[in-house]
C-alpha cells in the first residue's frame, strides 16, 4: 500500500514530466482526470457496488437491532424500539447459555487445537530430508480443502454407531462408544474436526518462520555446544515468538466466534443444550423463528465485544514488547 | 533424510528420535488418509458385504459400482450435481473477472477516487457483513430462491482481491508505460500487459473461489426455498448430518445398502476437489504468504 514512484502520464496535452506531475497531480482538474481514469472506473464499477450492496448495505442492515422488524413492512418502515431487542436478549437465558459454550468451546481450541499446528510445523521442520516433508505437507494440507459436510460425514462413518471403530469393538467383543449425538462428548468431538481439518492448513505459517530463522544463530549455537535441544529452545523458540503471540492475538479478538458451519451441521444432533454457540443461537432466533431484531442484536453484541477484544489483546502484545497486529503511531 | 542435505554442525540426530519422528508422521498421516479411505472403500464395496459387516468396508472383496450407477442415473443427486457444477462455473468466472478489474484499478497509481475506494474495500475486514442483515439484503434485492442469491453476495473475496492487487502492483511500472506509449488503453494495458504476467495469481484464485463455490452449502439452505434448486453440499448435509431417508431425496430405486449410497455421494462430492487440489497445491505456499505480507 505504499504509494509507487511511477505515475500515469498526463493525457496528451500535458506537457509536465514524472516527477513535476507527481506534484501537480491534485491541481489536474476533476474533469480532465474523470476523462483519463474513465475505463478504470468503470472496470471498478463492479466490485464496488458489491461492496456497497453486500457489505455496506448488511452493515446499515443492522439498523434492525433497534427495530421491531416485520418483513412484510420493510426494513425502512418497521417501527423503532430503542434497546428493547437488546433488554430481551440480556433476559434470555438461551442466549446466555450459547455465549457460555461458545467461550468454553473457544477455550477449549485455544488449549488443543492452537498448539497442534505449531507442534506439527516444528515436527516438519525437523526433517532433513524435503521428499518425505512434501509428501506429509500434501496430505495435511487437503482436509483444509473439503467441505464441513464432507467433514462431518467423514467424522460418522469412523465414529458414529454404525461406524469403523465402533464395528472393530463390537468385532472384538468390546463395549463400543457412542460419540456422534451424544452431547457429554460433543465438545471433544468438534476440537478432535477442527483439528484433522485445520492443522496442517495451520503449519503454513508456522514453517514459513522457521525457513526465515537466520542459519547463522544455529551454526553459532552449535558451535557454542548448544545441543539440539538447547539450539531449539534458546534459537527455533524465540524465533518464531512473534508470529505466535500475533495468532493468539487474533485468536483472541476472535473468542466469541467458534466457526458457523461445523456447529450449524451438528447443532440438533446433540440438542441446543450441548450444540448451541451463539452464531447458531443467531441463526435460529433470527431465520429460524423470526425474531430477526433480537438476532441482528445478538450479532452486534458479539461484534462489538469482538473489536474491543481484538483492540485489547493487541495493547497488552505492545506492553509485552511485541509487535502485535497493527502499530500505533 | 538424506544426511547430504544436514548441516554439518546439527549432527546426525539418535537413532530413537528418528523412529519415533517417523511413526507421529506416520500416525498423522494415516489420519487423513483413512477416513477417505474408508468411505471410499464402503461406496464400491457389495451391498449385501456393507450389511454384512455393520456398515463400513475397509478392503472390500468384490467391487461393485452398483450405488454409483444407481444414483447417476438421474433424480436428486443428479441433479444436485449439476447445480454444484453450474454455481461452480458460472460462479468462479463472475467472481474472478469482478475480482480481476478491481485489484487492477485499485493497484494503478492516482486514479481518481482510488484512495477512498481502496479504504472502502479494506475496511470490510474489520465488519465481515453479519447473517441475518445480509438475509435481508437479499430479500430485499430480490434475490431470494434465484441462484444468483448463490453467487452475488459472495461476489469477491477481500482476501483475494488484497493478493491480488498486489500481485499487480509488482508488474514493473516501465511496461505500463511502454504499452501506454505504444497507444494502448488501460483495458488493453490489462488484457495485453497484466494478465499474461499473472497467470499464477490468477489460477490459484481462480481455485480457491471454485473450491468455495463448490463446497458452500449454507447460503443455499438459507436462500433457496426451493429444495430441488439445491446443491450438492446442500443435498448431502441434508440426509447425511440430518439422517433423513435416501429414499426419500433420490429417485432410482434402492435395491442397495443406503450405507453405501451415502458414501458414494461422499465421494462425489468430494471428488472435484481431490481433482483440483494437485493444482492449488503447487501455488497456494506462495499465494498465503504473499497475501500474509501485503495485509
């Protein structure tokens, strides 16, 4: 996003060279320069009008959250309500109880799945030889690819009742296990997708950083008689320390958001009680029972708690010396 | 592990680590590889073997593409199929040609208005557009129950359009000006100058839009009103995250075990994008990263 040296030129009766026109560039008139520009504006006509539609539109959607919404009336002349949606949503114990599994679901990956794809990284990275690294990063890298359906159905045939491993104990004369529907196992169940989905997606990063550490330091660590495991713990750690606390970072700010579409396909199969986190509780509030006001505020809440949370993380990186997600000048 | 390929000063490590480094990457990767495995095993495997042993075949003794054949032969998933297809098409090139003339008009230099625009467009990031007001931009544009609802409003990807301008702003400023020199236009200078010399940007774009249109399913229920409209995805969380009866969404006959017709539109479904993946694989290190820097 820095600005290039190079400019267009004027149009043809201009007479200023490079960097002279970089100067009079604002004195150009509008006109002249609407004339010039025209093809790119209308190439960006577009996307910009997605962008308005799509996103800024949504973003003005949310108007909505103070409105008691009637959708034969229309988003404009639907009745204002003030923070009515937003006093009944803090009385509604459902949307409590989504807030509470979705921050100890988040908990909870923070704990397992954040690590596995560093654990992994650092395993890959450990390894001479680049055959054997290519092939393992093929394979880790494609779960990233298929859909959460697809995940899902996967997850049933190894796990569910009728699944691989349940017929292998069953085969055996063992007890067999019921994971898929049942709510005390659900929370271990989509750590366990997360994990086989996104993890070595995840080592992307993370092997990225370990190429870029400086070959040198180790020569010098070794050299020194540092052995391995003191080269990684005094070179590989500190090293890499940035780009770990920046994902924590936004894995923090992102707390409240736990992935809509695993949750959403699992949801009934273990009940509200167990599968309810608070982009489904949106969902079914809102599209699923009508009550589109008390969802666009639940929606708003988690994005307003979201920003500050991002917001905050990152002043405590920049206390702890870090570089953190974005400089404040 | 070539030991031709270790610095001299890392030493050869034990021989424990190695035989311990080999079996987690063994573990890792049977752990990937299984699943697919499995299903794909339990689709081509007999009907009357699936039942024979509970449902799953993990080496099947007779291969039999019965369940292929029977829901191939038109109905549901066929059809399912096809719709996937089209959104995928029609869906990647809308995206990728909206995609291409934004980044290049946001990464020329003084374009009028390109600052304010950019701006526009990044600050998105930070407001992804929420569920339910997006649900009522589409209703209100009139896009409810038409594929389109499928495709426009996740016409660009902000990501994508980040890499991308980037990717164009690295062209060297001295063959725009050559071009411009030469009489082209800023269409042609895109077309002539730009596009041959981002081939790679723009295939692996091109895959990750198609690999998102193929697997998005939940515009589709929210959306479509209308279940015979529906896509692959849509059609498969159906019966097999919601349990519902086979019989009940496809037509043929079902003269086999519901098990493995279930797999077999596993597979299917997830077929495309095993076929794509080699292609993504190659360009996707570099495309992540240099996206990574850029924002």
């Amino acid at each position: 996003m820095v600005a290039t040296p190079t400019r267009e030129p004027e149009a043809p009766t201009s007479t200023s060279d490079d960097p002279a026109a970089k100067l009079e560039a604002p004195k150009t008139p509008l006109r002249r320069r609407l004339r010039r520009d025209w093809v790119l504006l209308a190439l960006m006509l577009p996307g910009v009008g997605y962008f308005l539609v799509f996103h800024y539109g949504a973003l003005f959607g949310n108007v909505i959250a103070f409105k008691d919404y009637v959708p034969f009336i229309g988003v404009w002349d639907s009745p204002w309500v003030g923070i009515d949606n937003f006093t009944s949503l803090m009385n509604n114990s459902q949307f409590w109880h989504a807030a509470w599994n979705t921050v100890s679901i988040a908990g909870l990956q923070l704990i397992f799945y954040f690590p596995a794809p560093l654990a992994l990284a650092l395993l890959l990275h450990s390894l001479a030889g680049d055959t054997i690294r290519r092939f393992v990063q093929s394979v880790v890298y494609l779960p990233h690819f298929i859909s959460w359906v697809i995940v899902v159905a996967l997850f049933q045939q190894v796990l569910g009742d009728v699944g691989v491993l349940n017929g292998v104990l069953a085969d055996n004369g063992l007890s067999t296990i019921d994971i898929i529907g049942n709510p005390d196992a659900y929370r271990p169940l989509v750590i366990a997708q997360i994990i086989w989905k996104e993890c070595g997606w995840g080592t992307i990063i993370f092997l990225a950083a370990l190429t870029n550490v400086n070959e040198q330091l180790y020569e010098a660590a070794a050299i020194d008689g540092a052995n391995a495991w003191r080269r990684f713990w005094h070179v590989t750690l500190p090293a890499i320390r940035p780009v770990v606390i920046l994902l924590l970072i936004l894995r923090l700010g992102d707390i409240l958001t736990v992935g809509f579409e695993q949750f959403f396909l699992q949801r009934n199969a273990v009940g509200p009680g167990a599968g309810e986190v608070l982009d489904t509780f949106v969902f079914y509030t809102g599209i699923g029972s009508g009550n589109f006001g008390t969802a666009t505020a639940a929606g708003l809440m988690k994005g307003a708690i979201g920003l500050v949370l991002v917001y905050s993380a990152n002043k405590i990186a920049h206390r702890l010396g870090e570089q953190g997600v974005y400089k404040s000048r | 592990m070539s030991s031709s390929q270790r610095p001299i000063w890392m030493g050869k490590p034990r021989l424990v680590t190695r035989i311990a480094k080999g079996i987690a990457l063994f573990i890792v990767v049977m752990l990937v590889i299984f699943p697919f495995w499995t299903i794909v095993a339990t689709s081509i495997a007999t009907p009357e073997e699936v039942v024979a042993n509970g449902g799953w075949v993990v080496i099947p003794e007779t291969i039999s593409f019965a369940a292929y054949t029977d829901i191939l032969r038109g109905g549901v998933i066929t059809n399912a199929l096809t719709v996937s297809a089209g959104i995928t098409l029609v869906g990647t090139a809308t995206s990728l040609v909206a995609t291409i003339f934004l980044a290049y008009a946001l990464a020329r230099p003084n374009v009028v208005g390109g600052r304010p625009i950019l701006l526009l467009v990044l600050f998105t990031f930070l407001f992804p557009p929420a569920m339910i007001p997006s649900f009522l931009v589409v209703k209100e544009t009139g896009l409810f129950d038409s594929y389109a609802a499928l495709i426009l409003p996740v016409l660009i990807n902000v990501f994508n359009l980040v890499v991308m301008r980037g990717f164009f702003q690295g062209v060297p400023g001295e063959l725009i000006e050559a071009a411009r020199l030469d009489g082209a236009g800023d269409f042609r200078i895109l077309t002539r100058i730009i596009l041959p010399l981002s081939k790679a940007v723009v295939a692996v774009i091109g895959l990750f839009y198609a690999v998102s249109y193929w697997n998005s399913f939940f515009n589709a229920i929210i959306y479509l009103d209308d279940t015979t409209k529906w896509p692959i995805q849509a059609v498969l969380r159906q019966y097999v995250s919601q349990g519902a009866a086979l019989a009940d969404t496809s037509e043929a006959t079902m003269v086999n075990s519901p098990q493995s017709v279930k797999m077999a539109v596993v597979v299917l479904a997830t077929v495309p994008i095993i076929l794509v993946y080699p292609f993504i694989q190659r360009f996707f290190t570099k495309g992540v990263l240099t996206g990574a820097i850029k924002s």
